[in-house]
C-alpha cells in the first residue's frame, strides 16, 4: 500500500469514528451527507463556525455521547 493509500483510509478511518462518536451510525446516509453538504457551506471563521467547533470540542472530552438518537433519521430497511 503506497503512502498516499495508507494516509487516505485512515483518514476515512477518522471521520467514519465521527460518525460513530456522535451517535450516527443508523442515520440514513441521505440525511448525512445533507448534513456534510450545510456544514461545507458554513464560513472558517464565522461565530457559526466558531460555535460548532467549541460544541465538537467539548464532545471530544466525552467518552461516550448518549447514542446521539435525539432527531436521528433511521435509514430505511
């Protein structure tokens, strides 16, 4: 496996822990990536941005969130 490989699926690695951290492994990838697509929009920098970054910042001192199911769309089956 090259370098740039091995530096890509752990970096896919990372954020799919994301996922998993914030309780959203059964949310529908729909609902997901909609979710991606708002939060690519949002300027560095902003008080927004600023705002989500301390939220993120403060879950990263959790050991475990709650399940995150509080507004989670379930994929369908």
């Amino acid at each position: 496996m090259t370098a740039d490989r091995k530096h890509e699926a752990r970096e896919r690695f990372l954020l799919g822990g994301l996922v998993v951290k914030a309780g959203l492994t059964r949310a529908d990838r729909a609902f997901l990536l909609g979710g991606f697509l708002e939060l690519a929009r949002i300027a560095p920098g902003s008080s927004e941005y600023r705002r989500l970054r301390d939220i993120g910042e403060e879950a990263f001192k959790i050991p475990k969130l709650d399940g995150g199911s509080r507004g989670i769309v379930e994929a369908p089956e």
